[in-house]
C-alpha cells in the first residue's frame, strides 16, 4: 500500500480513463497494480505453469449492495474481523449485520478535502486507516490508530510522501514509509509502543556508491521497507533491496526481538510493489503483481509459490490468499506447498477497484459501487451453445450513453464476414461492449482479425445474449435497443 507520491499518476490515470476512447474503455489494470510488461521469473526455480480453464469454479455474477447507505465511491478494505467501507472522509464497518459508519477524517489539513486511502486491523481496539490530500504536489499522506491515538504524517510540509506498509504485531501497530526529510521510516504508530531497530548501512557491510542515497533521505538504513508485513505469531518482515544496490532482501525481526536478520530472496529486479499478507502460525506471503510472482515466508524459511496467470486484486483472510486476475478469482490455501485453484469464475474479464473476503462470499467494487459475487449462470463458451458472444472490453461510466465505438467500428467493418455482425453495449455492473456472431466459426474468425486489427484489446468467446442490448449500426454508428435476450450457461 503506497499512498501519496502515486495521486498525481492516479489523477492522471482517472483523467485519462474518463475518456470514451476504445484504447481506454477496457478493464486494464492501474500501472500501479500491474505493469503492460512479460512477467518476470526468479532466477533460482521456474514456475510451473498454471491451468487457465476453469476446474470446478463456480459462476459468480455482481450484485449491488449498499446502494442507498453508499451514496459517494466507495472502496472496500480487508480487516481482520470486519470489512472496512471508506466514502470520501468517512469510514465505516461491514459484516453480516450490515455497515454501521465508525470514523470520519478532518476534512481539510490545509491541501484540500482529504480522501481516505486504506484501513484495517483487529476491531474495535486496534484498527487503522490512512488518508491523503488531494493535492499532488503535497498529499501529506496520513496514518490515524483508531479508536484513539495521534495521526503520523509523512512529509507533513508538502512534497514527496507515501505509506508503504502497515503491520499489526501482538498489541501494536507499526509503520513504513517514505517521507522528504528523513527518507524511509519504521515507526510504532499505533497501540503499545514497540521498538524494531533498523539496521545501519555500516552493519550490513554497504561501501562505495551502496552508500549513496537511492533517493532524497535515504541511504540512513541499509534496506528501505517498500512493503512491510508480520505474521500472527509476531515476525515482523520488510521487503526491500540491501543497501540500494544488492538483491532483494528481508528485513525479519523475530517475535519479542527488537534486533533484525537480514534473508536475500530468490526474486531479482524490482519489488517496489510488493504486497504483504499474513498467512496463519509464522508464515507470511509476499506477492509482487508487477512480477506475476509469489514466496511464502514461513518459520524462517522462503519458498516460491506458483502464480495464477496474472496478478489484478489481491486479499487475504484466515491465512488464505485470494487472487483475483480478469475473469476468475483463484484461491493459494495457507499450506507447506500451495498449488492456486481457480474457486470462481466471472461472467467475463473484469477490472475490480477491491476485493475482500466477508464471510463465505468475496464482495468488491466497480467505479466506486459495491457488489457481492453471488451464484449466475455461466458465459464460458462449450460445444452446442446457441448464442455464441464475442466479448470486447468495458466502457467508462461517464462516457456518452450514445457513444458509437468509431475505431470498433472501423475494425469491424473490415471484418470479411461483418454482414453478420452485431456491434451491441450492454448493461450489467458496468457498461460493457460486444460482438453477436451466428456461429463458433464466425466467432473465432473475429477473434483472430481483431487481435490483428486491436492489438491492445484482449476479445473472449462467450455463450451469452445480452438482455435489452443498445445496438450500434457499423456504418453509421446510429444506435437502436434490441430485444431482450438471456444468459445461457451450456
């Protein structure tokens, strides 16, 4: 979680999909989230390769939840014992019985209305939450413990700021992150007051140009914390790379144990997006959705994990990580050698803004609205389907509601078979564009003209007849509403 110095490529990125241009509407990823890149392996084991097709999953579609308590965007973040609901300033509690609005953040620090960027921990008596500013140039990135104590915040004066990770260990919470003035930090922020000591370059044996800053403030520790994670038994670990210039590293600090070890990983290259989650007992799972990559830390030892194919959301719960990439969500159950399995598939591809476990049922969020994943009828294409779709990609929400998709079009039409195309938008937890085709064999012919014609979309075969679709002539770009259809699980 790094809060502060990405808001002004978040701002970009928000500006950028707000436009109706095809190379936009689509669910892609924030570069934040994964990067347009091969994914990398380690240098030491080769991945094995994960299945693709479903195997046993279940089909999940989105309902909407919270519609009348959510009246802003909302996202949604995974504690401990609750799921936390942030809407602009104010931050609230969800479980069975429903949410129930717990906190609200000053609205103005002096920068503008601030927004609240992450949450979570052991409610009620030890839980937190994190907040910036809207202004780029000075987000002062914030950390409140809650249900009392003092906000910690990060380049307070403005400039370059984030949190780069939270970690509950017994009775305390601590934190990493970056600040202008005194580089990256690890503080004890929140409950008992800990003490974890960093070590120094000098301590790690760093010489020469090691020595020097890897940027403003740095270089006063030999590894700066990029993540920050602890077990449930109290190891407290950092991810970073020793002193600026060596490999990827742990930072641990044993339970009870103010003094830390250093553990080189496997990985090479960067880890600046790596995610921390707490497994059960003493382990903990590092996952980097740049890399497409996981380890598991685990009593002292790390192990490589396999990877589903792509990394978007990730959460954890009860030890379990859940992983979510374009049309499935993939479970890596807490264990000495877990194997990803795919536990639900989605109607289609799919970008979700969060995810969280609450109780048996995974709920998320979609341009600011929430959903529960509750049981559907499947799209996945199988022989004898009788409404065989061509998914496209997703349209922005703010988009014109008559937007006639001129570069679809235009690959469409130089289709061979394009006489026997149905361009349609359709409605279904987000605005989504297709392709009606007669046949398999048209289906398959499309899909292979299009990755020629739109290299960057990604088109997928579906059994699937969208209901009171909007239709878009291919040659003038008129619209008209179609007859009802329905979803059709072969």
């Amino acid at each position: 979680m790094k809060c502060g110095i990405g808001y002004l490529v978040f701002a970009l990125l928000a500006a950028a999909c707000s436009r109706t241009s095809e190379e936009t509407d689509h669910p892609r990823p924030a570069p934040s989230e994964i990067a347009d890149v091969a994914p990398s392996r380690s240098a030491t084991t080769p991945r094995k390769d994960i299945p693709t097709e479903p195997v046993g999953s279940a089909a999940f579609e989105l309902t909407r939840r919270l519609d009348k308590q959510l009246t802003g965007n909302a996202t949604l973040y995974q504690g401990e014992n609750v799921v936390f609901v942030a809407m602009g300033t104010r931050l609230g509690k969800l479980n069975e019985a429903g949410l129930e609005w717990v906190h609200r953040i000053p609205k103005d620090t002096g920068f503008g209305t601030n927004e609240i960027t992450g949450a979570g921990g052991r409610y009620p008596d030890l839980y937190y939450l994190t907040y910036v500013s809207p202004l780029a140039r000075a987000p002062a990135p914030a950390f409140l413990p809650l249900p009392k104590g003092a906000p910690s915040v990060f380049s307070p004066g403005g400039g370059a700021g984030f949190v780069s990770g939270v970690a509950r260990v017994e009775d305390t919470i601590l934190v990493a992150g970056y600040s202008n003035l005194q580089g990256y930090v690890l503080v004890s922020a929140g409950g008992k007051h800990l003490v974890r000591k960093q070590k120094l370059p000098q301590d790690a044996g760093c010489k020469g140009d090691e020595l020097m800053p890897g940027s403003m403030g740095a270089g006063r520790h030999a590894l700066e914390p990029h993540a920050l994670g602890a077990t449930p038994r109290g190891t407290l670990i950092s991810v970073g790379v020793l002193c600026n210039k060596r490999n990827p590293t742990l930072e641990v600090w044993a339970p009870r144990q103010a003094d830390s070890k250093f553990m080189e990983l496997p990985w090479r290259g960067d880890v600046t997006n790596v995610q921390a989650f707490p497994g059960r007992n003493d382990a903990l799972w590092l996952v980097d959705p740049k890399g497409n990559r996981i380890l598991r830390y685990d009593a002292g030892k790390i192990s490589e994990v396999p990877a589903p194919p792509g990394i978007d959301r990730v959460t954890s719960r009860d030890g379990a990580l859940y992983i979510h990439h374009r049309d499935a969500i993939y479970e890596l159950p807490d264990a000495s050698h877990p194997e990803p399995k795919r536990v639900a598939e989605l109607r289609w591809p799919m970008r979700l803004e969060s995810m969280v476990r609450l109780g048996s049922k995974f709920w998320v969020t979609r341009e600011g609205r929430v959903y529960e994943l509750t049981r559907g009828k499947g799209t996945r294409y199988s022989a004898g389907c009788d409404a065989p779709f061509v998914y496209l990609y997703s349209v922005t929400r703010d988009a014109p509601k008559a937007y006639s998709f001129p570069k679809t079009r235009k690959a469409l039409i130089q289709f061979e078979h394009a006489d026997k195309l149905r361009l349609v938008e359709f409605e279904a937890a987000g605005r989504h564009v297709g392709a009606a085709v007669p046949d398999e064999a048209t289906a398959r012919s499309l899909i292979a003209h299009l990755k020629q014609a739109m290299p960057k979309e990604r088109p997928e075969l579906l059994c699937f007849a969208p209901a009171a679709a909007r239709t878009v002539d291919l040659g003038t770009g008129k619209s008209s509403t179609a007859e009802p259809g329905h979803s059709r699980a072969p």
